[in-house]
C-alpha cells in the first residue's frame, strides 16, 4: 500500500530513547515518494534534567540505509505537554521543526 508515494512534502518520523549522557534514535522519512530510513546517535551538551530526561541540545549524527550521514544540533524543549525538536545546521539556523510525544523512555516525534 501506497499511501504517501504522490507526497511532495519532506514528512518523517523518529523515536527517540535517552540517558543521561547521550540519544539515539530510529527515524525514517519521506519525500517526493523516496523512502529513506536509519539510526541516529548523539551526546548530550547540556545538563541532564532527571525530571524531563529529553530536554536538552544534543549534537547527533544520523546514518541512513546507505550508510550517508548527516550531523545536526538537536534542541528538545518541553511546553504545555507538548516536546518541540529543532533540528539545526552549524551555524545555528533551523533546518527542520518537530513536535513530539513522551511515552516511559522513549519519545516519539513527526517533523517536517
């Protein structure tokens, strides 16, 4: 089933699980009807929050199916029940914007 193929928007989906020193995520995304999909991996650059374990910068590098890698600064805040992620380049401009979902110790995320 094809549900999404005719999509000419980026729309992607990643989840995530943390610890106090580093995120790792399993992420997959779509767009103009080409599926790319991997793992991501990062350390933490802020202090670790144990009541809200996601918040925080992370620089992560993500690897897709072909092994392509692509690094980012990841920001995870927290507002009204709601995770927003900002996904940004090297100098600090947001690349993409997410929103996401706390589920035990994992959070789960949709971007575009």
């Amino acid at each position: 089933m094809k549900l999404i193929e005719n999509l000419n928007k980026q729309i992607g989906s990643v989840i995530y699980s943390v610890t106090e020193s580093e995120i790792r995520a399993v992420w997959n995304f779509t767009k103009n009807g080409v599926k790319t999909f991997g793992r991501g991996y990062g350390k933490r650059v802020s202090t670790y929050d144990v009541d809200k374990p996601f918040v925080g910068n992370f620089e992560i590098t993500y690897t897709d199916q072909n092994s392509k890698q692509n690094s980012y600064s990841l920001e995870i805040s927290f507002e009204e029940a709601n995770y927003e992620l900002a996904w940004k380049n090297s100098d600090g401009n947001t690349l993409l914007s997410g929103i996401g979902i706390e589920n035990g110790l994992i959070l789960a995320a949709g971007w575009n």
